[in-house]
C-alpha cells in the first residue's frame, strides 16, 4: 500500500473514516504526548477518542447560538443518552466543575412541516451544555458509553440547523394551519446545496430545481413560509435519502449476524426466512438481535441492562481486555473485579471466590482477546456461571461468527460491526444479541423492550449493510492471509512471540467454538527481540498504521502505546509487552513478501540500539 501521510484518514480521501494514518512509531508517541507536529496535522481520528470535525463544527455552532460565551457543547442522539452524560458528570467531577450544566433538544421546528420520510428518521440532537473545564469530564462519558451522535447524523443535522428547520424544543414554533388560495411566490428556496454546505452555492443534481407555489402574498408571512418549507424540506431532505429501505437494511443486517442472509441480496427483494435454529440456538428469532452506534455501545448497553435486569452487583472482567470495557464495568455502577490473564489460575480464583459466597452480575471476556489473541475456557465459564448464577457476556468482535460461534455458551453476545463486519473503515456499528433459552432472557427481554432506543443513524445503516454483503467471503481470505503472515513471522530468528489463536495455548479453548470450516481470525500480534527491532520493523512495513482493526487492507500498530501508554507498566503485569505490534490483516494478494521485506529491515538494527 502507498505511504498514507501522517494524519490522514484511513482510508485516503473518505470523509467518515474510522481511522488516521500514524506512520512512524514517534508519530504514535508524538500523538499520546498530544504533540502539535501530530496532532496539527489530524484531519480525523478513531471517533470515540476524536470528535470528528463536523460534529465539533455542529457543536460550535449550537454553543455559540445557544450558550453563554465561554461555554461548549457535546451532541448525543436523544434526550435521553446527553442525560446519563449530565448524570455521569455530576457522579464524577467535582461540584465546581459540574455547575452550569444544561441540555437543549433540537428538534423538527413543527411550524415548518417536515416530510413523513424526514421524520421517520428523527434527525433530532440532545446538545449537553457545559464549562470549558468540564470537558475532560464529558469526553470521558463520550468515549466510554459510544452514546455520542454519529458524524453522518451531525452533518445531516447541522444543514437543518443552519436553515432553521431543526431548533430548540421549547422555542420550536407552533404548526398553524395554511389558507388555500395558491399562487406564484417568493424564490426563497429556489437554490439548493448539499446539506454541509457553507459557503451558499448550488451543488447537487438539483440545482436547476425551482419551488414556486405559495401562498398568496397577502397571507401571513409566516403562514407563506409554513408552506414554502414543507416543499423545500420535501425536495431537499426527504429524497437524498432511499428512506424506504433502511428498515429492510436493519433486518438484513440482523439476518447477516443470525447467519440466515448469507448472499448478496437486494433490499428491495424478500429477505430469506429467519431460522428459529439459527447459530446453532432454538427459539432464536430477529428481535433478539439489537444494532447500536458503534462496538462499546453494545457492551454499554449490554452492561445497564444487566444492572436493571438483575440486583446490581460487580462484573467480573475475564482476561485482559479493549481499554474501555474495563472503564464501563468500573465506572457504571458497583464497579468490577480484572483477571488480566483469563487464565486458569485466574478461573481457579473465581471459583475459590464464588465458592465461599461472592456473588457477581456477569463476566465480561472477549473470544479470542485483543491485543494477545488468548480465548478463555468458555466450557468451564458456563458451567461456573450455571451454578453460582451470574451472567455471561461474550465479545465475539475478533473471532466473528463466521469462524466461531460463542452463543451457545453465552447469555449474550456483543460484537463491534465497525470492524470485519463492515470491512471498508468507513463506518460504525455494533450488535447485541440475547440467547433466548438464557435464564436471564425474560427479564433482559423486558428491560431491552421498555428501555432500548435504536439510535442508529439511518445513513449509517445504508452503508453497513452494503459493505457487508461480502463479509463472509471476506473472511476466508483474511483467515488464510493471516496464517500465511504467521508462517513467515514464526521462523525469523528476530521474532519473540506470535499471538495468534492457532498458536498460543488457549488453542483448545478456541477450538471448542470454533465452527467446521471457520479459521482462526484475522487478527494477530507479535513482538521482537528488543524495542529497536519492533521500531524498525514497523516503521519499515509497507502496510496502513493507524488505530482500528477488521479492515479489507492490512492495519498495523504499536497497539500499546495506543491504548495504555499513561499506564505501560500496569500493562506488563499482565504480561502485556509495551513494543507489541497488532497486525490487523487485509485481503491483500503479496503480504508475505511485505512482511518479510520488513523483517529484513529490522535485521540491520545493531544489538545494543
């Protein structure tokens, strides 16, 4: 792949990119030291840990029409999720800090009277208002829940909000009834544009399009404008979108992951039969299966439930895990208890635990585990659970179910669909799905069903389904492209270790779930002799660098200087070695010859560098 300059998006050139070019191995510590030299140059981010431009930009503006000078704002997709931000901000700073917080909900003004199709969607935004130095506060909540808006929902949004037509609720004007008499009107709305456009050109196949009728012109103005609007939102807004199919596009999405879709289908044909036996379960049906923003919104989701489904308690966090599933369990409630190692002293420890009367919510794990790729004892973690009565929720995101099936063993199961899922980095996403002979199943059923708010951007849902019609041809090829880079890593003299499931001795854990003709993922670790050979090599590697894995081209970091650099050392105990390099393999044809072309280069490192 050519060199991606520093601080471009990944991929090249594509607005909602979920990832950012950091080339260098100083690149990466250069962005964690917040260096200008990197940072300046960002044009994008991984979007839980950077606001991506256009939702600061819709941001900016709401504060500076709508907030007190010196204030900002962070824009959630309802009401109700920029509240448990307020909530888990007054929780956690200090009194001072967490003054002056306020929520303004912006929403379709009712006066201007907006397309069925339009509303279908609910283009609204929460914005919570808050000081400068709450931020660090706020952010911490956007990072950790996933419940913030969506770049595609703010810039759709912010276009509304810049013609007036997405306002405050409790200014929101009242709808008043137009008179009939119609005739040639005013051009206001003759021009169209895209919906982020700024600078007021024509743009777009409609250009040319007029919208002459109105009222009478000696009708109340605003009665005219009452009209003019609900023709001009009609045009611009309510067609830009194919509306009609993202309900089909939810339920092929949901079929996908249930493994009943299995083909390239079109959305507007009938999707095939949901299989009540699907992943190997009965009773399974469609509405098992919730889509959400974005990966760690499912584990947040799945997480609240489970605390109103049952008594709260603390979670068990099983192996060592993505950074923010430990922040949920920690922060969200009666915190938890970290088996770094998922090993089977730790299971050992577990049941010694439950044995003498400690009682737990659930275990959280991930299957195979991210960065070191080892899968727990999913056997003997069912088991216990069954006994000692406590849930089991399973991370399927780097094993994904086309090569492992971890329900049966699991009371629920989370994936990110931002990754492998989706392919093309150029969207996010995430599913949950309830084991429906779970003992749990009635009570999280009931609380999914009064609780769960589908917040999942319809632009967003367009371009998932579509870049996964091919997922499960996409894995055969990964699953032998990283076997393929293995071999190569595994007999070089400069290579420590390999973490691949196939290679460590979790295996026979992986192998109990994985499915007859299933590989062993597309994602790998390695590290080297010393930090100087693991800097050379991959800064050598002629692969995209950047945060983000479960992409069509290969993606490599330094994962943690990433994810842990404020906290290397607590990352070594748990045998987490800091010059570790995660390898997120593509589909490319050549990636052998690339990574022993990198290989080579670390070789001319001098011992003692």
């Amino acid at each position: 792949m050519p060199l991606i300059e520093l601080g471009d998006s990944i991929p090249p050139n594509t607005a909602h990119a979920v990832s950012v070019s950091l080339p260098t191995w100083k690149a990466n510590i250069g962005y964690e030291e917040g260096e200008d030299w990197v940072v300046g140059t960002m044009i994008t981010g991984y979007p839980r840990f950077f606001i991506h431009k256009s939702i600061q930009a819709f941001a900016n503006d709401i504060a500076a029409k709508h907030a007190s000078p010196g204030q900002q704002a962070m824009l959630f997709p309802t009401r109700k999720t920029a509240n448990r931000c307020v909530q888990f901000i007054r929780d956690k700073a200090p009194h001072d800090i967490s003054a002056n917080l306020d929520v303004i909900h912006l929403i379709l003004d009712p006066a201007k009277k907006a397309p069925d199709a339009l509303q279908s969607i609910s283009p609204s935004i929460s914005a919570v208002i808050f000081n400068a130095d709450t931020f660090p506060y706020a952010k911490q909540y956007w990072q950790h829940s996933g419940d913030g808006v969506s770049s595609r929902r703010a810039e759709f949004c912010h276009g509304l909000f810049k013609e007036n037509i997405l306002v405050p609720e409790n200014k929101a004007s009242s709808p008043r009834q137009p008179q009939q008499k119609l005739v040639r009107g005013p051009k206001r709305y003759r021009r169209t544009a895209s919906i982020d456009d700024t600078t007021h050109e024509s743009n777009g196949p409609n250009q040319q399009r007029q919208y002459p009728v109105t009222l009478d012109a000696n009708s109340d103005d605003s009665i005219t404008d009452t009209l003019e609007s609900s023709r001009f939102l009609e045009e611009r807004y309510g067609r830009n979108l194919d509306l009609s199919l993202v309900p089909n596009a939810k339920s092929a999405i949901r079929r996908r992951i249930a493994g009943v879709l299995t083909t390239d289908i079109d959305l507007d044909s009938s999707l095939p039969t949901m299989d009540s036996n699907a992943r190997g379960i009965s009773n399974f049906k469609e509405d098992d299966i919730y889509l959400t923003p974005c990966g760690m919104n499912a584990i947040f989701t799945t997480h609240q439930a489970l605390l109103k489904a049952r008594e709260p308690r603390k979670s068990i966090n099983f192996g060592f895990p993505y950074v923010d599933t430990l922040k949920i369990l920690q922060k969200f409630g009666p915190g938890a208890i970290f088996y770094g190692r998922g090993s089977p002293d730790d299971l050992d420890d577990l049941e010694s635990r439950l044995k003498n009367g400690e009682k737990f919510l659930g275990l959280f794990c991930e299957f195979p585990g991210n960065p070191l790729l080892s899968c727990p004892d999913l056997v003997r973690i069912r088991r216990l659970a069954d006994t000692y009565d406590f849930a089991v929720v399973v991370d399927e995101t780097v094993g994904n179910f086309i090569n492992v099936n971890v329900l049966p063993f699991a009371d629920v199961v989370v994936s990110s669909l931002t990754k492998i899922f989706s392919g093309d980095c150029n969207v996010m996403g995430g599913s949950i799905i309830l084991n429906p002979n779970s003992r749990y199943y009635p009570a999280l059923k009931a609380v999914m069903t009064a609780e769960f708010e589908d917040t999942y951007w319809a632009e967003d849902v367009i371009f998932m389904e579509r870049n996964s019609r091919d997922f499960m041809s996409r894995i055969a090829r990964v699953n032998a492209n990283a076997e393929a880079i293995c071999d190569v890593l595994l007999t070089h003299p400069l290579v420590k270790k390999v973490y691949y499931p196939k290679h460590i001795d979790s295996r026979p854990n992986y192998e109990a779930a994985k499915l007859p003709g299933g590989g062993y993922g597309g994602l790998l670790s390695v590290t080297l002799k010393t930090k100087a050979h693991a800097m050379a090599f991959h800064d050598a590697l002629e692969t995209a660098k950047g945060p983000s894995l479960g992409t069509n081209f290969t993606l490599t970091s330094p994962y943690v200087l990433l994810a842990h650099y404020q906290e290397l050392d607590w990352a070594a105990s748990f045998g987490v070695d800091p010059s570790l390099l995660r390898i997120s393999v593509g589909l490319e044809d050549n990636l052998p010859t690339v990574f022993a072309k990198a290989l080579e280069a670390a070789e001319k490192v001098q011992v003692g560098e």
